[in-house]
C-alpha cells in the first residue's frame, strides 16, 4: 500500500507539472513575440526617420538611399495587418487600371520600352510602397507626431537653405554637389535667387502651416517654423515657395468667414513682425532688397515664362487631335521638353489629360477630388478643425504646383501628394474622430 501511495504521488507531482512546463512555453512565447515587434517597431521607426529627412529636407541628395529606404519601411509595414477602408481601396485601384490601360494604349502607338517601364515605377509602384508606409507610419506615432515631425523637418529645410548659399557662394558649386541639384545662386543688384533642393517641400509646408498656425501645440514653435520657412523661400527666390505661403494665408482667412477680421489682425501683425526681420536679415547678410525681390515675382507670376506655356499649348493641341480621348502613356508632342525622356513634361496634369484623355484624367485625379470634397464638406458644415486645413491647404498648393512642375512624377516628392490624400480618404472620410491624434499601438507592439 504504501508503495502504491508514493506512486500515486510520483505520478500526480508528474501531471503538475506537465501544464506549468506549458505556461512557461506559452509565456516565453509571448515574450519573443514582444520582443520581435518591439524589434521591427523600432526598426520601422529608425527607416522612416531617414525617409522623411532625405524626402522632406535632402529629397535630391541620396535617392538611391531613399528609395531602398521606401522599399525596406513598406515590407516592413507588411508584417503588419493594413487596415484600408473601401473607398481608399477603390480610389487608387481604380487609379492604377486606367494607368494599365492607357500603357497598352501607349505601347500599341509604339511608346519606348523605358517610358513604360517609368510609368509603372512612377504611377503604381513607388505609390502603392508610399502609402503602406504612410499607414503604417500613422498608426504607429498618431497625427500629432507627424504634425509635430513636420514642424522639425521645416526648421532643418530652411537651415539647409541657408547652408546651401553660403557654401556656394563661399566655395563655389563643387561644395554644393552633395544635394543633388543643378546648383545655382544668384545674388545681384539686390536679387536673390537660387535653384533649390527643398522647392517643393518648402512649398508644402509653407502652405500647410501658414493656414493652420495653430496645429502646433507650442505657439512659439509654430512661430520659429513660419518664420524659418517665410526666409528660406523668399531668400532662394522661388516663386512657387513664396506663393505656397499666400495660399495658406489665403486658406488661413477664408476657411472661418466668421472669423476673417480678428485672424487679420493677427496675421497682419504676424507678417508684419516676420516681414521687418526678413528684411533686416536679408539686406544685413545678402545686401538683398527683399522689395526689388518681390517686386521680380510678381512680374514673373503676371508675365510667366517662355516654355511652359509653349509646352501646355502643345500638350492641349494633341489632346484636341485625339478628341480628349487619350494618346497613351510614354507618347509625347511635337514640343520636346527633354531629350532624354520626350515623353515626360512639366505641366503634369496638362500632360496626363493628353496622355489618358478627360475621362481617364478624372479617373485617376478622383484621390484628389474625394479629398478635396470631403475638405469643402467639413468646411460647409462647420466640422472643420486644424488638421483639415492643414493638409487641406497644403494640397491645394502642390497641385497647383502640378501645373508647371513635374513634382506628382518624381517619387522623392509623391509624399506631399499622398500624405494629404491619405488623411481624407482613409483616415476623415469616416467620421470626426478617425484620423488618429494618438498612436493605436502606443501599447501593444506585437503583430
């Protein structure tokens, strides 16, 4: 009997211990599972920081660094679960068919091998790795981070500005090669201007935060990034920039008609401020006449150029010539703008309506279009807040940019398209609430 006892003891300490051996497993399970999220949360966080400062501040300097970067966040943000709601999916599916169509179109009428291959690269790959990683990037830090990261980001584009023109002028071109551009400054009898690396962000973000000024929870923050980006566009000279400032002022105003007055005060009073420090600034260290500057700008805005209305009058006269129904992807022009690639203009959008015809141009600016709708919806019916008009006037500023410059085709810049796009669509499309102010994740990081 007693022999029996003990072996009924032996095997019930045996049994016990059967399901703590799985407990421990279970949680060393959970453990590693942790650790591996925590692991690709961080690593996805390290590839966006280098993204956004080679996108935002040096999108000209390293893009072969940026591309990989790109490709390395979206296969990351696949070891996710995506969460894009129907219309997002609809919009840029749909997007995508007309581009596959109009590149058969395109290769029937004897388009290059390379245009096409450019087309797909342009139109559908580098977009659809934009997106995941936009959508990975706003679940994982929420709106307010990447409000507060652009803020950062404009301070050191206009840093890099004022480094820019200082090596040039001090050292010559060959100190300026690193950013990647034609390099050029100019400063004489009181003009400044300069071919810049950072045109199309500084066009971005002066619009953005000029409407909304108060997205940025540190009023002297805000402040600091107006001002930064106010002297690098009006001291680089390029009109684009310094117009993106007056649209989101001009946004700024007519977004709440009753508050038109007392916001004129203060951005009067603002710009005044900023306007005197420019002024000294520029005539302290450059010796240029911000008026004389100024003065250049509007005479270029009235009187334009040259080429780019040569170049839209022959893109709408081989529209007419195919009855708007589009020539195809990678077909030109008589008018060549590039000899290297005679299928690609500046005047993007003139050259999509050539290229895919008024019903196919319509099909893949529908992203923008539903944005813009769902921004005017919020705006008419007083559910507008500071977010809409942030990345409201901000897109209202690079497609018009669109219009003379090829930024929508060059993926380094897609960002400023698509960040905006993605917030309406996918994110205040549904509702009040859903545009994530805080991360959904800033608890959990497995997968």
């Amino acid at each position: 009997m007693r022999r029996n006892v003990i072996s009924l003891t032996d095997g019930a300490m045996a049994s016990s211990m059967l399901p703590q051996q799985g407990k421990k497993t279970g949680h060393t399970d959970i453990r590693q599972s942790e650790r591996t999220g925590l692991a690709i949360r961080s690593l996805f966080l390290f590839v966006i920081c280098v993204i956004m400062l080679n996108a935002v501040v040096l999108p000209n300097a390293q893009q072969t660094l940026l591309a990989s970067a790109i490709g390395i966040g979206a296969l990351l943000a696949l070891c996710y679960n995506q969460k894009f709601n129907t219309s997002a999916i609809m919009l840029f599916a749909s997007s995508w068919i007309v581009t596959l169509f109009y590149m058969m179109v395109g290769a029937f009428d004897g388009a290059p091998d390379v245009a096409l291959a450019q087309t797909i690269a342009i139109y559908i790959v580098s977009p659809l790795l934009w997106i995941l990683v936009i959508d990975r990037t706003w679940r994982l830090v929420g709106i307010d981070t990447i409000v507060r990261g652009f803020g950062v980001l404009a301070i050191l584009a206009a840093v890099s500005v004022g480094i820019y023109m200082f090596l040039f002028l001090n050292f010559g071109p060959q100190a300026v090669s690193f950013f990647g551009v034609r390099p050029n400054v100019h400063i004489e009898d009181g003009y400044s201007g300069a071919v810049l690396h950072v045109s199309g962000s500084l066009i971005y973000l002066g619009a953005a935060f000029v409407a909304s000024p108060g997205v940025l929870n540190s009023k002297k923050f805000g402040f600091i990034v107006i001002f930064s980006i106010a002297l690098a566009s009006i001291a680089s000279g390029r009109t684009l920039a310094i117009l993106g400032l007056l649209i989101g002022g001009t946004y700024y105003f007519i977004s709440e008609p009753r508050k038109v007055f007392p916001r004129l005060i203060v951005m009067m009073t603002v710009f005044i401020i900023i306007g005197l420090f420019v002024t000294f600034t520029m005539d302290y260290l450059l010796g240029v006449d911000v008026f004389q500057l100024l003065e250049r700008h509007f005479n270029k805005v009235a009187g334009g150029d040259v080429e780019r209305p040569a170049q839209i009058a022959a893109l709408l006269r081989g529209a007419e010539n195919n009855w708007f129904l589009g020539s195809g992807h990678g077909i030109g022009v008589d008018y060549i703008r590039s000899n290297t690639f005679p299928w690609r203009y500046e005047s993007v959008i003139v050259a999509l309506l050539f290229k895919l015809g008024i019903l196919g141009l319509l099909v893949v600016m529908m992203p923008v279009i539903y944005s813009l709708f769902i921004l005017f919806k919020k705006q008419l019916f007083g559910n507008l807040d500071k977010y809409d008009s942030f990345f409201g006037a901000s897109l209202i500023a690079v497609m018009l940019a669109a219009m003379t410059n090829p930024y929508p085709e060059a993926f380094a810049f897609q960002w400023m398209y698509l960040v905006p796009i993605y917030y309406f669509v996918s994110k205040r499309s549904s509702g009040k609430n859903s545009h994530l102010q805080r991360s959904e994740e800033r608890k959990s990081v497995t997968i």
